[in-house]
C-alpha cells in the first residue's frame, strides 16, 4: 500500500469550489477516498488564523479528521489589502518529506506549484497527485503531476 502525503492551500481550495460550485468541499469525503488509495502518513492544512468563530470551527474540524493544522497571521495592509499566502511554507514541507512516502498530494489549483511538483517527482521518485477544481486550476499544474483528480459535487458539503 502506497503511504501518502497531503498538502491542502486551504484558501485556494476555498475560494475554487465556492466560486464553482457555490458549495465548500468536504474534506472528511477527501480523506475517504485517500484512505482507499493508500495510508496517509502526513496530512497538513494550510490556514490563515481565525478571526471569527465559523474559520475555528472549520479548523477544528479539520484537526478532528486528521489534518495538522498550520495557520499563518492574515495580515491586512495599510492600502486595504491583504496576504495570507502559504505557497512557501507548503513548499519547503513537501520538499522536506518528499523522500519519506510514495506519493505527494497536493490539494489546490495555483500554477505556481507545477514546478514543484515536477522537482519532486524528478528527484525523489515520488508520484504526485493534484486534488483541484478542474476549470480553476491551472493547466501547467495538472501537466505536471502524474495524476490530477477532479473535485466535484459528490464531495461537496451539502
């Protein structure tokens, strides 16, 4: 049985299936079908810090399926914008486990993860599985993985 690592940019994820589906995925399913594809070693998800009772108890959900949950301060600039970006953190974790499991399973849509991907299979042999929404994630990264697997309404909270 293949051991499986599972990186999921949360916001991304977020933002694809609600601007899709008009719906939030649900990830007890998610981890479901992962568990029927091999053993999940690791399981890290990707957050910005609370601000409002809804966020932590979507993060304390997350905890209770099996996901380490990583949170980062959202940062609200001075000209009204605001960060709350992962990309790095997500990578430097997936570069630093990439020789402990078979497979890489990253859970978002952001193109800027296609070479990463590509590094990893390159140098540790790894498969790497790309869990996203299909019209939201970009075509460079689902050419780069060995396997994208499509979100769609069956993993969906109703």
């Amino acid at each position: 049985m293949k051991n499986i690592a599972v990186f999921v940019d949360v916001q991304n994820i977020y933002y694809t299936t609600r601007d899709t589906f008009a719906q939030s995925l649900n990830y007890r399913r998610v981890w479901q079908y992962l568990s029927e594809q091999g053993n999940i070693v690791l399981a890290n998800a990707y957050a910005i810090a609370p601000n409002d009772d809804s966020q932590h108890k979507f993060q304390k959900a997350l905890s209770h399926i099996g996901f380490n949950v990583k949170l980062k301060p959202f940062i609200q600039r001075k000209d009204g914008s605001a960060k709350g970006d992962w990309d790095v953190g997500i990578t430097i974790d997936v570069l630093e486990h990439a020789a402990e499991v078979d497979v890489i399973c990253l859970l978002s849509g952001d193109g800027d993860f296609d070479l990463l991907m590509q590094k990893v299979a390159a140098k540790f042999g790894v498969e790497t599985w790309v869990i996203g929404v299909e019209p939201l994630t970009a075509n460079t990264l689902i050419q780069s993985v060995s396997r994208f697997i499509p979100i769609e309404t069956t993993w969906l909270l109703r």
